[in-house]
C-alpha cells in the first residue's frame, strides 16, 4: 500500500518536472526518465543534439572527482558521458562523503569534490592553507529521504520531533523500540541505519533535526556508501534509515518512504513539495566544488562545463529536482570568473528554499565585479 | 470300507486326495514359482536401482561438479572485479576484463554442459533463472560496474561494486537454488534406492520365508504324515503276519499309501476269504471222514446184522417149509377120510331121497355142506401151503375171458340169490375181451374168492363184477373189479385182510366164519399170475376188490415156481395196489 502510494507519488513527480515552472523543456525529463539511465550515449535528445564532440576530441590527461555519495550517480552519468565523448582523457569517480572528499580536496588529491552540503569554514580555511581553491557550483535540490524496510506497515510518516527523539544522542541504547515512539506501533527493536560522519548527508540531517551538525546517538550503522545502507535497510524489517533520494529510487521496490511532518502535516519528497519548499526541513541544495586551479586543465574545464550542462537533464533522472536555469547561468559565470567560496555561511543551512538559494547564488555571483575573485559571499 | 477310493481318484475333500508325487510336485511348483517371482522382482528392482544409479552417474554427479565450476566461475568472476576495483591501472583494467571475458566464455560452456543435465521443468526452470541473473550480472558488470571501476581510484567506499550486490546474492541464491535442487535429487535418488532396496529386502525375505515355511510344512507334514501312514500299515502288515486276518489299515485319502493300504486290505480280505474256504473244506472233510467210518460201521453192522437175518431166515423158511410140509401132508391126510364121509353123505342122501324120507335127506344135507366147507377149508389151506410151499404150478391156457366171468359169475349166482343180493356181471369194451392166457382156474378162483366174499359180506345188496381189457406201460392187461354194496372194512384193518388166518375182524370171523385165507390165497394166486389184488373200502358202503392181471403172463416159456417169501405186513396204502414182481 505504502509503496504503490510512493510509486504513484513519484510518477506525479515525473508529471510535475514536465509541467512544473522548473521544466522549460518536457522532452529531456520525459526522455530521461523512460530511457536506461545507464547508456551515457543518449543523455537525451536536447542535450545530444547540443552537444558537439569536437571540443573533447583532443583532451588528454585526467579529471578526478571525489566527494557526497549523494551526488556521485549524477558524477557518474557526466564522467560516463564525458569518456564518450572524450577517449583519450580519462574520468576516475570516487566516493568518500562529502567530508572526506573535501579532505582529499583540500588537500589538492583531487580536482572535483561532490557535497549534499555548502563547505564548512573548517574545510574552506584546510583549503586556503593548502593554496586550493573551491569554485562551488550548486547542483540540485535533494530530498533527504527517511526510509524504512518494505514491509514496515506502520510507519509512513514521522514528525521532526521524533526524529529527534530517535537520533537524539541521549537516545542511545534507550530508544530501541519501534513502540517507544509511538504506542500504537509494535513492540519491535529499531534499528537505525545512516551515512558516517564524513557524510555530508549525516551533517545536514542532525543539523537539519537536531540542531547541531554532527550531534547523533552512536549506536546506528553508518557508511558513506548509500548502497550498502540501502541494501541493508532492505534486508531488516526493523530498520530506520536516510540518504540522499536518488538511492531511495533505486531500492523503491524494496523500502518505504518515510513521509516527514515539518508541522504543516505529512509531506514526501517529491518534485513539487521540494520545488515549492514544503518538503521542509530536509530539502537541501547539492553542489560541486571544482578546484580553480585545475580549471587550467582543458580536461577539467571541459568536464565541468559538460557537467553543468546536463545537470538539469540527469537530476531528474536521479529523482533530484533541477535548479533554474538561471541558477546554472549563474554558476557557470562562477565558474568562468573563477569565483571562490560558499555563497553560504559555511556548513548545513537548513531550510534553504530554490529562491532563496537563487537569491544567494545572485547576490555572490553580482559583485563579480569585485576585486580579486575572492569576495566570497561571507 | 467304502469311504475308501480305491482307484486313487482324488477325492472332493482337496489335499487329502492328492497322492504324494502330486503333493510334492505342488510344492515344488509353488517354490519354483515364488522363486521365479522373487528373480523377476529382484530383476526389476535392481533394473530401477540400476536406472537411478545411472542418472546419478551421468546426470546428478557431473551436474554437481558442473554446478561446483559455476560457482567457482562467478567466484573468479568476482574476484577479477574486486580487482579491477583495486587495480588503478588501464593495462591491468584491460588484462582483468580479457579474464573475465574468459570466464564469461568458460560459464556459456559450462552453461551449455549444464543444460544437458537438466531432467525436470524445475530444473530448467532453476537453471534459467541461473543463467538469467548471470546475464543481468554481466551485462551491469560491464555496463555500470567497468566504466565506474575504470574511473575509480580515490574513493574511500566503492559504490560502483556495492551497487553489484543485490545482484550477485540474486546470482547467488540462484545457483545455491540450483546446487540444492541437485543435492535434493541426489537425495531422492539415495531414498529412491534405499526405498527399494527395503522393498527388495522385505520381499526377498517374505519370499523367502514363505518358500522355506510352505518347504517345511509339505516336507515335515508328508514325512509325518506318510510314516505314521506307514506305521499304520507297518502295524497292520505284522497283526496279519501274526495271523489277525480281521485287521483293516482304512487309510483315507488317495495317495500311494492309500493304495497300498487298500490293496492290502483287499489281499488281507481275499487271505480271510480263501482261509475261510479252507476251513470249510476242513470241516467238510472231517465230516465226510467222520461219515466214511460211520458208514463203514454201518456197513459192518449191516453185514452182521444181514447174516442174522439170513441166518435167521434161512431158521424161519426151514421151520415155515416144514410146517408147509406138515400143512400139505395133514391136509391130504384129512382130505382122503372127508372124500370118503362126503361120498357116504352123498350116498345116503340119494337113497334117502329115494325113499322119501324127507327129515333124514336135510340133515344128510347138512352133513354134506358142512363136509363140502371143510374140504373147500382143507383145500385152501392146502393151496396155502403149495403156494408157501412153492409147489403150486400153473396151468397155462387160453381162454375166453368173457366166458370166464359169465362162468364164474353163475357159480356164485346161487349164493348172491340165496342172500338176497343182486349180482351183476358188466363187460366192457363191448364184451369182446379177447382171451386170457393164463391159469384160468386159478384165475376163476381169484374171482370165485372175491365174489363169494362179497356176496358173504352182503345182504340184501349189490354186487358187481366188471372186467376191462387196457392197455399200458405195464403192457395188455385185464382188471376184474368186484364191488360190493355190503357192511365194507374200515381202513385199519385194510392192511390186515390179506394177512394168513386174519379176517377183517374178530368178530366178522365169528359171524361169518371162513378160514381167513381166501383173500391171503387170492393175493398169492394173483402175484403168482403176475398181477395182484388191490383193496378200497368204506365202512358201511361197500367194498371193492380190484384184481389186476398181465393178459399173457410173463416167462411164460419157463414158468417157474415163485420164490417162497414170508408173508409179513407189507408197507402199503389203502390206494397202492400190491403186486409182487418177479
């Protein structure tokens, strides 16, 4: 029942993306949805048929990209799309959260990093020590997605608060069973399941619940590969977990989707209630950091051009909801102008709306006028 | 004795009339049969084991091995993957996926191998969804796992591989469905075999049981039965020797020993049959031994007590002869002085009729009759004599018979008259008799003695004398029957009447006086002429004598003098005439 509810939920959201003010075009999200997201050939008739292989012929040397599992399916189209069209560069994609992949970022191993959340000022001042830096490219809007196991009957939909209650650090060894959250619900162990804590996916998540980045009971499964997690919360019919909604939509026939209640009732992920912001507080604006420096490399430039192009058209395919294309506008002038830093405070902001996130993007991006490029949005 | 069945034909009571040959040929049979159905069944239960024994050869074991290879196939598979994840370089990413190209090509051969062994639709079934998850598995492999693992080297996770997982538990599960399916089939093939090898166990032994039980009970229930059978004739075999001939063995049933058990009841029969024979020719002969020597006694007796006889007949003729002798003199003597008184009577008679004295000639008279009585008494005693004397000859002639009763007949008329009686003289055959060639005076005076006798013992009556000539076995002969209506003789004394000096009774002597010889003189007369005299009487209504005489008497040639014989009582019945036959 919860999972023909969630399957009819995301075919609205398939109509949604066609005829939503987001879609200018309904051809690339239809094709992208009907066709095997694998074949990174046909990433659709708009973004084929604007695509000119020429520029990528001659690229040579590599483009690395680490970082947010979150965003990694998408890196994955782009990096497979990109190999095609250039044979003779080659694309490694790795995933170690968005924590780690700023780590490695910072630390200039890499020249991409993946994040479901903006770089924290800890991050952001490694990177200055070390010389790197991170031009930030907003991606997508993610519903973070609150799952349990498919034959979970009874919980489809949770409020903040007892999320809160659930990952509470004081939670720990205390609530473990499925009826101390509800009395109506079975007495059955819970058991908690979720990204590690170089996830920025975890950070968002307890900050976004709990208030405080990083503040979470102990006692769960945690891994920065969403596949694992999916898989085991498929595997146990008591279990609770999140991530981001794109792996929700790969395991849908085998967990259920938790609707969450921000206090305007039960609300689930779907294209409209994240693009109108009422998937409230867990949608949250994804991104990508490209080292400035790299962008010297035809090979990189050239990637992370392809990748901007054809986020709007691969997001959806990942059950994300695209930006505006006045938003990629905007990030491709960051790019170009090489624009350093977060538009954002550093770290999860919770409660970020597309708008509000177009305003910020508008207002960092204006004063490219600004001197030196490294007026960041502080 | 008659339950018994001699020819051996089975009886309706089942076994028992069975013989023993036919028994054990039963048995045997029934062995031989249990035996062919436990080889048949043996057969066809190692055929069956032999047949699952053979699929596991050919089909369960390699399909096994074959399943072993697949497995070790997708783990070398995903070995090479784990690999290519770890291996950074492209000429490594190039060698590993030539492997797995390899082991994509050895799985399609051990694919192919394995679709041989597939029996059932749930094999199939299984197999397909093997095969199919291994495509699914191969195609993401290469699809989505190699582009991601050539392009991944600095990732702290590795999704791309993570990402394989649902699918290679599918594969997994499948094969492990697979390898199961296989284990099952081995085990229903064991349990198959076990299941008929107990099968075969339990038959064998019920067969086998039963073989040696129906084996005892025929063998140990035929010895049983054919020794006491045989004891039994044993027994009766010695009881016979020792001479019980009454001893029976009556076996039933039809065997052979039931034959032989009647056969040798029906010998000890035939044995008890002939031993009674014997004893009766044993009796038989001892009496017949026993009448041997009282005959012999007998014999000796009868010869002792015949030459008493002789002896004292031989004493009685001489004593008889010399009174003959004695009678036949006196009589001649007394004759001689009575001729003379009767002549004197005579004599004076006709001179006292000569002169009329009247009184004087009825005395003269009487004097006479009783003188003429007396001779006739001498003459009959005299004839008497002569005839008991064997000196009485016979005159043979031939004469009238006709004219002979007329003659006789007038004679006696005188005296019929004289007692008012009626005399009758009938001849038949009209009258012409013929002749008579015989003693005619003797023969007259047959008849005068029968007719005077009559015409004595009847008054006032009827007397009768018929003559009839016939002719029989006997040869010519003449019946002269005198019959009288007068006082008759009672049948007692019939026998007596014809005995010397014996009138009927004493006291018919007395009134009617006679010698009592007549009719004893008569008999003799008529014996002596070859015929005799036959007596029928009733008291009160008359007699009749009947005289019976050859119309030639026979010897003629040589008339001899009959054998003088005692005249004694003679068994005869008033009807049975009495001859003498010479």
């Amino acid at each position: 029942m919860k999972r023909r509810n969630s399957v009819w939920l995301l075919a609205c959201l398939g109509a949604l993306a066609c005829t939503g003010p987001a879609a200018e075009s309904s051809d690339p999200v239809a094709a992208g949805d009907a066709v095997a997201p694998v074949t990174a050939e046909a990433p659709g008739p708009a973004a084929g048929s604007s695509l000119d292989p020429s520029p990528y012929a001659d690229l040579e040397g590599s483009v690395v990209v680490d970082g947010s599992s979150t965003v990694f399916p998408i890196t994955e189209k782009v990096a497979a799309l990109f190999e095609s069209l250039a044979p003779t560069a080659s694309v490694s994609v790795g995933v170690s959260g968005t924590g780690g992949g700023f780590e490695k970022f910072c630390q200039g191993q890499i020249d991409i990093t993946g994040a479901s959340r903006p770089i924290k000022t800890a991050e952001a001042e490694r990177c200055e020590a070390t010389g790197i830096r991170p031009v930030e490219l907003p991606l997508a809007f993610d519903g973070l997605s609150v799952v349990v196991h498919g034959d979970n009957g009874w919980c489809s939909c949770l409020t903040v608060d007892e999320l809160a209650r659930i990952w509470h650090p004081d939670a720990e060894d205390r609530l473990l069973r499925w009826r101390q959250l509800r009395p109506e619900w079975p007495d059955e162990p819970i058991r908690l399941y979720g990204p590690g804590r170089d996830s920025g996916t975890f950070d968002y998540f307890t900050r976004a619940i709990l208030g405080t980045e990083g503040e979470s009971r102990n006692d769960f499964v945690g891994s920065e590969d969403d596949y694992l997690l999916a898989q085991d919360i498929s595997k146990d019919p008591g279990a609770l977990g999140f991530f981001g909604h794109a792996y929700y939509h790969e395991h849908r026939d085998r967990l259920n989707l938790v609707a969450i209640d921000g206090g305007a009732g039960c609300v689930v992920p779907d294209v409209e209630a994240i693009g109108a912001g009422r998937y409230r507080p867990l949608s949250r604006p994804v991104f990508l950091y490209v080292a400035a420096a790299a962008l010297d490399r035809p090979a990189v430039s050239r990637f992370v051009d392809l990748y901007l192009s054809q986020a709007r058209y691969l997001a959806p395919e990942m059950r994300y909801v695209p930006l505006p294309e006045g938003a990629y506008e905007l990030a491709r002038q960051r790019l170009t102008r090489r624009l350093i830093g977060s538009v954002f405070d550093g770290g999860s902001q919770v409660g970020v709306s597309i708008e509000r996130l177009l305003e910020l993007e508008r207002r960092g991006t204006a004063p490219a006028s600004a001197p030196g490029g490294d007026g960041g949005a502080r | 004795m008659n339950s018994e069945t001699p020819n051996g034909v089975p009886g309706g009571d089942g076994l028992r009339g069975l013989s023993i040959r036919q028994k054990l040929l039963g048995a045997f049979g029934v062995d031989l049969t249990l035996m062919a159905l436990l080889g048949a069944f043996a057969l066809m239960q190692m055929g069956a084991m032999n047949e699952t024994a053979s699929r596991v050869g050919t089909q369960t074991i390699p399909s096994m091995r074959n399943i072993d290879q697949i497995r070790d196939l997708i783990w070398e598979y995903r070995s090479l993957q784990l690999a290519h994840l770890v291996q950074g370089n492209a000429a490594d990413h190039a060698r590993l996926e030539r492997s797995m190209a390899t082991v994509e090509a050895r799985m399609a051969d051990s694919f192919a191998r394995q679709r041989a062994y597939l029996g059932t639709d749930a094999d199939r079934e299984t197999f397909s969804d093997v095969h199919r998850a291994w495509v699914i598995y191969t195609d993401h492999n290469h699809s989505r796992f190699l582009p991601a693992s050539r392009s991944t080297n600095t990732g702290s996770v590795q999704p791309a591989s993570s990402r394989l997982n649902p699918l290679y538990e599918r594969l997994e599960g499948a094969v492990e469905r697979l390898t199961r399916m296989n284990e099952q089939q081995a085990q229903d093939a064991m349990a198959a075999v076990q299941a008929t090898y107990r099968t075969s166990r339990r038959f064998i032994f019920v067969d086998t049981l039963v073989s040696l039980v129906l084996s005892a009970v025929v063998g140990l229930g035929l010895a049983a039965t054919l020794s006491r059978r045989l004891g039994r004739l044993t027994s009766a075999t010695r009881a016979v020797a020792a001479g019980d001939l009454e001893r029976r063995v009556d076996l039933a049933g039809g065997d052979e020993v039931a034959l032989l058990a009647s056969d040798f009841d029906r010998m000890v029969e035939s044995l008890r049959d002939q031993h009674a024979t014997l004893q009766l020719r044993n009796e038989e002969l001892r009496q017949s031994l026993e009448q041997q020597q009282r005959l012999t006694r007998d014999l000796v007796l009868r010869k002792e007590s015949e030459e008493a006889a002789d002896r004292a007949r031989a004493r009685a003729e001489a004593s008889n002869s010399a009174k003959s002798l004695f009678l036949a003199t006196m009589s001649h003597e007394l004759r001689t002085p009575l001729n003379a008184i009767l002549g004197y009577a005579q004599l004076l008679k006709l001179e006292t009729d000569q002169r009329g004295e009247g009184r004087m000639g009825a005395d003269l008279g009487r004097i006479q009759a009783a003188g003429k009585h007396l001779r006739a008494l001498i003459d009959n005693l005299l004839d008497f004599s002569k005839i008991e004397q064997g000196k009485m000859e016979l005159e043979v002639l031939r004469v009238e018979v006709a004219a002979l009763a007329e003659e006789v007949v007038e004679i006696v008329r005188p005296l019929a008259i004289e007692r008012r009686n009626q005399l009758r003289l009938r001849l038949e055959g009209n009258a012409d008799l013929g002749t008579l060639h015989s003693d005619a005076g003797k023969v007259r005076q047959v008849l005068f003695n029968l007719l005077s006798n009559a015409v004595k013992f009847t008054e006032g009556g009827e007397i009768t004398l018929t003559v009839a000539r016939r002719t029989d076995a006997g040869g010519d002969r003449l019946t002269f029957r005198v019959a009288d209506t007068g006082i008759g003789i009672e049948s007692r004394h019939l026998e007596r009447i014809f005995e010397p000096f014996r009138q009927a009774d004493s006291s018919i002597h007395r009134r009617f006086g006679g010698t009592g010889l007549g009719l004893v003189v008569s008999r003799q007369l008529a014996e002596m002429l070859g015929g005799g005299i036959e007596v029928d009487s009733e008291p009160g209504v008359g007699s009749e004598f009947t005289v019976d005489l050859p119309a030639v008497i026979p010897g003629l040639e040589a008339p001899r003098p009959r054998s003088p014989h005692v005249p004694g009582p003679r068994p005869m019945s008033t009807r049975t005439m009495s001859h003498v036959r010479s």
